[in-house]
C-alpha cells in the first residue's frame, strides 16, 4: 500500500472513545475540493508504521462527516507498507490517558 489512507472496520462493541479522535487540525480535504472541514486526529501505529486515525468534521455544522457511526476508522500513514489481501490488521492507537 503506498502512502494514503485506509478504512479500518472495527468490532461492533468498540467503545467510542475510540471512535473519536481528540485533537482537531484545521484543513481541507485535497480529494474533496468542495469540502468544509477540519479533521480531528490522532496518533497511530499499523504494522509498526507511524501514521494519524482521522476524522473529518464539518467546519459549518461541527460535526463528524466519517464512518465512525458503522464503526470504520480512517487511518493515513507516513510511509509505505505491505498488505495482503484479506490479511487482518491491528492499529495501535496511541496518547490515550487512564
């Protein structure tokens, strides 16, 4: 996979603290040239790769245009990496406080 973003389905009974990422990043989506959002980020790691859980969220509305709702996080890594088809990932989600 190069460098991107990709969907992570996750289990039905994930808490969503999970979900919903804290920090929010001023910006604009570079596919969706239309949008008007921010995205809320957080730090990850997938296969060892550092990269950021994203949420996009509407600026007018303030409020998550993701598919955190079906459970599925998007995940943009830093660098490339190696997935196989049908292979099960696991994302480590990091700056969680107890």
């Amino acid at each position: 996979m190069w460098q991107g973003t990709i969907n992570i389905q996750l289990p039905t009974e994930t808490d969503d603290r999970i979900l919903i990422p804290v920090e929010r990043v001023v910006g604009d989506d570079q596919v969706d040239v239309r949008s008007n959002q921010d995205f809320l980020v957080r730090r990850c790691k997938l296969k060892g790769t550092n990269g950021y859980q994203i949420l996009p969220i509407d600026k007018t509305m303030n409020v998550p245009r993701g598919y955190h709702a079906v459970k599925r996080i998007e995940v943009t890594l830093r660098q490339r990496i190696e997935v196989q088809i049908g292979e099960e990932l696991e994302v480590e989600l990091l700056g969680f406080e107890d």
